[in-house]
C-alpha cells in the first residue's frame, strides 16, 4: 500500500471514529420534557393487625400458671395459661368414688344372678325371681355407663382450664395475672393476628382521591432514623371505609415487611391527591457535588437542580432546568 492510500484510510477510520463518537454521544442525551404525574402528599399511617383476637377462659376458675406475656409469639394451639377450679377436682374424686361402688354392685348383681339361674334350672326358684335379678344386673350396668361418662366430662372440663391460642400471632395484651379469679369467656391474653395492614386516618377531603388498587409509597419506620435512609417501599390500598368518621376517611393498605414493626407504630405514607406536570430524569443523569445536585447539559455546562420525590421513570427535579433543555450523562460530551 503506498503512502497515498495510507493516508485515505486513516482519513476514513478517524471519520468513522467520529461518527460513532457522535452517535453514541447522541444515544446518551435526553432532552427534558414536561410530563403529568400524581401529586403526593405524605401522612402518617399506623401499623395495624389484620384481626386482633382474643383467647378466653372455658371454664371459671383461678389463674394457676401464666405462659405468655405481651410480645411473645405464638402458634396456633399453644397454651397461654392455665385455670384451676378446685370444684372440679373435687367431683372427680366423687365420680370416680360411685364408680367403684357401682362396680362392686355389679360383680354382685352378677353373682346373684348366676345363682337365681342355677337354682332355676333345678325348679328351686321362680321366673320371676330370675327377671329380677337380671333387671337389677341391667340397672346397675346402665348406672356404671352413665357414671363413666360423667367422669368424662369432668375430665374434659378440667383440660379446658387451658387456655389456648386460637391462631398463629403475637401477644400484645395481656390484662389478667397468677392467681387472679376469671369466668368462662373472659379475655386472658389479646393476639395480633401474623398478618398486618397499615392505616390511613386522611381528612374527607382526599377521600375522592383514593381507590382500592392504587399504588401508595411507604417511608421507614418512623421510630428508628437509621432506616430513614432506605428508599420508599411500594405498597397497595386494598380497602377503603365507606364510612366517615369524624370527619376522616380510613383506608387500609398492604405493604410487605410490616412484621418487624411495632403495632400502632406511625409510618410515613405518601398517598395520591391529584395530579400536576413537572419534570422528571432518569437518575444516571444527575449526580452530587459537595452536597449538591447537578445535571449537565449537552454544551457542556452543569447546573445545580433541585430534586424531589422518585417517579415513575426517575426522579423529579423541581428546578434547575426548562423544557427543551438536552441533558447529557455525567462524563460525555465536551
């Protein structure tokens, strides 16, 4: 290749060098536009369980044993205290006294009647004589089967002085203690059922703003500034009360995670309440500088911009830059 045909071809390759350079620098440039998005406006929701139920006493009594206490979890079934009726105990020992007596009436109703049958067969006793015997056998058999019965059913209403959870949760009251006397259906302990809600008290006038389905972002828990920093998490009304109350509307919303906070801890919503035009930026186009935001522009020039909530997309910059402005990523361009 001569030195003329040299040159012709570094020529080309520095202008396809070029050309790529500037379509990738164009790829990567957005020109600002303004878009509509939901206006949102943060308030305080409080973590609620799903279903708060109550483990009664079955039987009256005293509080002999105390399980659990507030906090504690449990599963289904577990027992959360114990209540003792010495009455019970008691008729235990009588029913089971009257069996036995009612045993031995047997052994001897059996013998009498095997006697009465002998001596019928020898013509020595009467017919009627043998009916009797056999009537007493049965009277004393029916009697030794309803008392056995009954001592199941003392036995049953001892093993109800457990009280037990009805589901799997979480302690979170508990207003009697050892020794205390309670009736049948009385609260021992209150649950907070495993699954928890947050919930929204807005005033009336955002009620025409919330639908079931709609999408709410959730803050960090408020009781700990550590977690302040995380992003907002997403999450989802899925009832809305139809019902005013005092004033304020209640809505219940899911979002995941809610099982490490406390119940009735407050939590930052930030909840739809229309919808404005602003700008929003993907956030690969703005960056930070002692403590400031900046995007830079496709001239070359940075300017600082003040961004808000995430959106859809990206991030909301409040100001700092106009519509048309072509925006390119922090090192390209000139």
């Amino acid at each position: 290749m001569s030195g003329s045909q040299r040159k012709k071809a570094g020529y080309w390759v520095a202008v396809l060098a070029l050309a790529a350079n500037a379509a990738s620098a164009a790829a990567e440039e957005l020109t600002v536009r303004e878009i509509e998005i939901e206006d949102r406006k943060a308030v305080v929701a409080t973590v609620e369980s799903v279903d708060r139920i109550a483990a009664r006493a079955r039987i009256g009594g005293t509080v002999a044993k105390l399980v659990v206490d507030e906090g504690a979890s449990v599963r289904r079934g577990d027992v959360l205290a114990e209540v003792v009726d010495p009455k019970l105990d008691s008729r235990r020992q009588a029913v089971e006294a009257r069996i036995q007596a009612l045993e031995s009436q047997k052994k001897l109703a059996q013998t009498v009647l095997d006697r009465v049958a002998k001596l019928r067969e020898t013509g020595a006793a009467a017919q009627a004589r043998l009916d009797e015997a056999m009537t007493s056998l049965r009277v004393v058999d029916r009697d030794l089967v309803a008392m056995v019965a009954e001592r199941k059913v003392v036995l049953q209403q001892q093993a109800e002085g457990a009280v037990l959870a009805p589901a799997d949760g979480r302690v979170i009251a508990v207003p009697v203690t050892g020794g205390a006397v309670v009736l049948p259906g009385e609260t021992v302990a209150t649950l907070a059922a495993t699954a928890y809600i947050l919930r929204l008290n807005l005033p009336e006038r955002h009620a025409r703003f919330l639908r079931v389905g709609d999408e709410v972002r959730v803050g960090a828990a408020a009781l700990d500034p550590a977690e302040r920093k995380e992003s907002l998490r997403a999450g989802r009304i899925v009832q809305v009360y139809p019902a005013l109350r005092q004033g304020r509307v209640v809505a219940d919303v899911d979002v995941a995670g809610l099982g490490d906070y406390f119940i009735g801890e407050r939590v930052a919503v930030h909840v739809a309440t229309g919808k404005r035009r602003t700008f929003v930026v993907p956030p690969e186009y703005l960056f930070r500088r002692h403590g400031l935001t900046f995007a830079k522009l496709r001239d070359g020039r940075e300017v600082v911009v003040q961004p808000g909530l995430p959106a859809d997309g990206g991030i909301e910059v409040l100001s700092g830059l106009a519509e048309g402005d072509v925006l390119a990523k922090p090192g390209a361009g000139p």
